[in-house]
C-alpha cells in the first residue's frame, strides 16, 4: 500500500463511530457565515465526515471538497 493510501484510509473502520460521536455545527452558523460574504463557490481542504460540508452546502454554497 503507498503511503498515500494508507493515509487516505487511516481512520479504518473508526469514520461511523467518528461521525457519530462528532457533533454537528449549530443551527445557523454557516447562514450566518455566508451572510458576510457574496462567495458562492468555495474549497473545503480536509472535508474529513463532511458536517460542514452539509452545513454550507444547505443554504445554497457550491463545495469542492479535497481530502
């Protein structure tokens, strides 16, 4: 295995236990985030479960995500 692989899976079989037990941004904390700017596309480096993917997608912005 490369070691970009091995990193790529290092979390193994711990990301549903991880994203289980990481708790979600608050309500409105990205609307209020987006609020202070007109971006509408942005990159997301190291989206790792992807809740403030989820949280910034939903009010409408556009993600590229890299991991």
């Amino acid at each position: 295995m490369t070691p970009d692989r091995e990193r790529a899976t290092s979390f193994g079989s711990a990301v549903e236990s991880y994203d289980l037990a990481r708790p979600s941004y608050p309500t409105g904390a990205a609307e209020f985030v987006l609020g202070l700017t007109r971006v509408r596309h942005a990159i997301e480096v190291g989206a790792g479960t992807g809740k403030a993917t989820e949280a910034f997608v939903r009010p409408g912005l556009s993600i590229t995500c890299l991991e």
